[in-house]
C-alpha cells in the first residue's frame, strides 16, 4: 500500500529552484529519516508533498481534499507553537480536529487515551501545555499527532532541541509505529540516531533526491563527502549501526 | 464551564433588566414594568418602550458583538492584544459618520449617519479584503488594518480641521466617544440584521481557531481552510463593528479586555472563548451604560470614554498579573 507517492515534484521560490524531479513512493511499516545539509529544502519538500506549498510535478496527498488529507497524514511542523494556555488534554484532542463530527465520540476520546498513554503523559493530562519544559512540549506535540490516528505522520526536525534520552525515546516511538504498520517520515539532522532507527534514509541535497535506500546503502563514505562535505566513522556493530561524523573536508 | 456561562447569562439578565429601570425619567419599577409589557400609550409606557428598551438591547447586543469579535481576532492572530478594530472597520465606520454630521446629512434624514458609517464600514472591508483577502496572511491583515484606521484617522481629523462649523465639530467630537443615549428602535433596527449576520459568521469559527492554537501550518493540514477563514473573520468582524459603530460610535475596550478577562475561564480553548466573551461583552456594555446614567446623570458622560477609563486599569492589572508568565 502506498502512502505517498510523489512524481517529479519541483519547487521554485522566487525564481529560484530548490529541488526538482523528487520522485518516490512510502510504503506502509516504514520509518523514512530525510537528510540533507542545511538548505537543501527537506521542510520545502514536506511541505509541498503535503499541498501547503506551490509546486509542480504530482504528490498524491496534495491531490486530495483538505479533509481526507487531514485523515490520511499528520503533519508536525518544526516550529512547536503552543498559542493558548490550553491543558495537555486540550491540546491532543486537536489532533481529532479532521474526524469530528459535532461533539467528541467514543472512538475520539479512545485515540486521545491512546496518544496520551503511549507519550506517558498520563501524569499531566490536566497540567498547562505552555508551562512545560521543550522536552515535554515536544511530547505533547507528538501526542497530538499521533491521536490524528493516521497511516503516515510527517515530522520535521521533531527531535531537535531534545535531551539525548529525549531524542532516543522519540525516535523509538517513531520505530514503534513503523513496527505497528503505519508509516512515518521524519526530517533530521542527527545521521548517528538517523543511521540507527531509520529503516530507509532519503538523501536530499544538490537540487534533488542524490540517494535513497537502507541507511547502509546511503551514508557510503562518498556520497557522506558529497552531500554534507564531512568524513565519518562508521560501523555494523552487535549493537546496532554506528555513525559518528569527524572531520569537515576542505 | 457550563456554571461559568450560567453566571454570565444571569449578569446579562439582571444587568439588562437595572438597564430598564434606569434613566432620567424617575418611574417605579414596578411601573416601569407595568409600562413596558401592559398595553396602552401613556408616556410611562412610551419612555419604556421608545428609549430604555433600545437601549439596553443595543447595549447588551453591541457589547455581545464586541466581546465575540474581540475572542475571534485574538483567537485567529493568537495574539491577546488584537481588538476588532484592528482591521480598520471600525475607524472607516466612524468617518462616514463624521462626513455624515459635517455635511449636515445626519440633522436632514434621521438615518443618514448610521447609513453612513454602514456606507464606511463597507468600503474599510472591501479595502481590508483587497489588500488581505484571498491570499497573505495574519501579518498582511494586520498591516492593513494600521494602514487603513491611520488612513480614515487622518481623513477624519482633515474633516474637523477644515471645518467650518463649530457646532459640527463639536457634535463630531462627542459623536465620537461612543453614546447609546437617545438611540430608537429604528437603530436597533437598522442594526440587528448586520449583527445578527456577523454572530452567525464569527461564532462558525470555534473548530478553526482552536486548530490554529497550533499554529497555522499544523492547523491547515488539519483540513482548515485558511483562507477561507480569514475571510468569514473579516466579514463576521465589519459586520458587527460596523453596525455596532453606526448606531453607538467608537466604544473601545471592550473586545480587547472581555476576552483577555474570561480566557482562564474557558481553559483558554478559543472556541470556548468565543460564547463566554460574547456574554461577557453583553454584561460589561450594560454594566457601562448603567454606569454613566448613574455616576453623572446630568453631565451626560459619554459611554466610550467609561469603557476606555475602566478597561485600561483593568488591562493593566491583568498585565501586571500576568506579567510573569509573558516572554
């Protein structure tokens, strides 16, 4: 099953082309990690795919109506806005937003429960998003998301500004949902925790898709220079996957 | 929640209910009761009928207008400190309104200044909805509304300084510090249908402000549409300042501070918002409207200034409360 499909998506800003010819299909199960250096258009890219940007070229989500696109992926954007003293509770149950009917259903108010659990943040359902600390917010955000319950959730740079355990967890409850059947497609730029739980990495550098596949397959000495212009220690380990990037080639 | 708009709703009643007992005319209010809902045409029931029930109900319906429009705007910019009049209606309002009295319209046809701010508040929108409409977003709207209430200020001011006629301008003057004082029910009616359009408009927005709490982007892929939003803001906004501006002038702070007031009532959810703000304007505009009958009945104390003189030390505690919690 398909979950996004893009065909030779292009942008323009201001006459300027960011990336041109991204063509690629996520399947379900799958946790994509989008790399790329700084400016190689990754929010630009999510951000078309999902129809909030001009483009051209064919995403099938931007294809869709508003409504069934909010059914068919959750978007986190970079920025984590809180504008209201709103209760933690409030906040997920935004996330139901595209399914509601007039009042909240049982299978609502379920997939907030579920959300909540599955961030542990059953301890602060009542407290005030806006008073938690970044790391908590994030989760929050996270939640939010998640009750949406839809098959693919996009995520830019969800775990920047996170404590290493922070990180991790995230990161694990990205894989988790990967293993559960849904999908999710995440921009970061952290290539070691990238290289570790992603199944399949997306390269975007130099105006276009430069590699996609296993991270194995796609953080290759060279293609590690090419894109981010760095060298970098790498290792299959009985432990998972190492990376440790090093040096900046001159 | 729902014992927060039970005790919104009872204010509203009680206040509305002082509102009839109260004006220059002394009647009993047992009378004054007898006058309003018995029949016959003696002055008690006339008084009753002809001046006090138009204005509690414009009081209680501009302060709901005010109070709604004021959650809606803070709710879509996320911001507390916009007010319905950023967008400029309500200054575009109040200079057809000044043209009105200054061409001596309004003292020849009984209606000609209410039409007339109608007649402003209508080209303040469709300039808010050229230059902010379809496309650009919250920042462009609010750069339109500065530009077009410091546009219709000037033109206004360029209207009292070449003005020839003192009694004009001394009518302008206090015109513009908002009044419900001698308002008929032909106002009223000239009124309620514009409001009762921008209440069905602004109150359709709860889902999408509340969406917006998370920010525009996140809001729109959840099936908002933006754009069409802003739009039903804009048009639900000119509606009731609009009319609210025609019939009672510039009567400020009360969209700014109800809202800011009630948000740790509704749990600061804006769609929540929207209903407890819209009684909370009610209560206040009455409350007002009591007060400069009682505090100077003869000095005819003008009902824009009360607002604003008790809104700002109020806003200021508020901020000084909150001032922590601020970044």
């Amino acid at each position: 099953m398909t979950l996004l499909s893009l065909r030779d998506l292009s942008v323009t800003l201001r006459g300027r082309p960011v990336f041109s010819g991204v063509t690629l299909n996520i399947g379900a199960g799958e946790m994509v990690g989008l790399i790329g250096p700084n400016g190689a258009g990754k929010t630009t890219l999510m951000r078309a795919a999902l129809g909030l940007l001009d483009h051209d070229g064919q995403s099938s989500l931007a294809a869709l109506d508003p409504r069934a696109r909010a059914q068919a992926v959750a978007w986190m954007p970079q920025a984590r806005e809180i504008a209201w003293p709103v209760t933690v509770e409030a906040l997920v149950t935004l996330g139901r937003t595209p399914h509601r009917a007039r009042r909240l259903t049982e299978a609502d108010h379920h997939a907030v429960d579920r959300a909540i659990d599955w961030m542990g943040l059953s301890h602060m359902r009542q407290r005030t998003a806006t008073r938690l600390s970044g790391g908590e917010q994030a989760r929050v955000l996270i939640a939010r998301a998640l009750a949406q319950d839809t098959p693919l959730v996009m995520a830019d740079e969800p775990i920047a500004g996170l404590d290493p355990a922070h990180q991790i967890a995230t990161m694990e409850t990205f894989a988790g949902l990967a293993r559960s059947g849904r999908s999710v497609l995440v921009s970061l730029h952290d290539l070691g925790l990238a290289a570790r739980h992603c199944s399949r990495l997306i390269l975007l550098g130099q105006g276009q898709v430069m590699a996609d596949g296993t991270p194995a397959k796609v953080l290759t000495p060279e293609m590690v220079a090419q894109a981010f212009g760095i060298t970098a220690y790498q290792a299959e380990t009985d432990q998972g996957r190492i990376f440790q990037p090093l040096e900046v080639l001159e | 929640m729902t014992r927060l708009m039970a005790s919104l709703s009872l204010a509203v009643a009680a206040l509305f209910v002082l509102s009839l007992l109260v004006g220059p005319a002394s009647i009993a209010p047992l009378d004054s009761l007898a006058g309003l809902f018995g029949g016959g045409d003696g002055p008690v029931a006339m008084v009753m009928r002809e001046i006090r029930l138009p204005r509690a109900i414009l009081a209680a319906m501009i302060g709901a207008s005010l109070g709604l429009a004021g959650a809606a705007m803070q709710g879509y910019l996320r911001n507390p400190l916009a007010e319905p009049g950023l967008i400029g209606v309500s200054g575009s309002a109040a200079l057809g309104a000044v043209i009105a009295i200054q061409t001596g319209l309004s003292a020849s046809f009984a209606l000609g200044l209410p039409l007339m701010a109608l007649a402003g508040a209508l080209g303040g929108v469709l300039l808010v909805l050229a230059l902010a409409g379809p496309r650009g977003g919250s920042l462009v709207l609010i750069l339109a509304g500065i530009a077009i209430s410091a546009m219709a200020g000037a033109l206004t001011q360029l209207v009292l300084n070449l003005s020839q006629n003192p009694f004009a301008v001394n009518e302008i003057v206090f015109w513009m510090m908002g009044s419900l004082a001698d308002r008929s029910m032909t106002h009223l009616w000239l009124a309620l249908p514009f409001t009762l359009l921008g209440w069905v408009l602004l109150a359709s927005l709860g889902r999408g402000l509340d969406a917006l709490t998370l920010g525009e982007d996140a809001a729109e892929a959840m099936g908002i549409h933006l754009s069409r939003l802003r739009l039903v803001l804009i048009l639900g906004t000119a509606c009731v300042v609009g009319a609210g501006t025609a019939v009672a002038g510039a009567i400020g702070f009360v969209g700014l501070v109800v809202p800011h007031l009630l948000r740790p009532w509704v749990g600061a959810q804006p769609s929540r918002l929207l209903w407890a703000s819209a009684l909370g304007g009610a209560a206040m505009l009455l409350a007002a409207d009591l007060a400069v009958r009682l505090v100077l009945p003869e000095r005819d104390l003008k009902l824009g200034v009360l607002t604003a003189l008790v809104g700002a030390p109020l806003f200021l505690h508020l901020i000084y409360k909150t001032r922590r919690e601020m970044p």
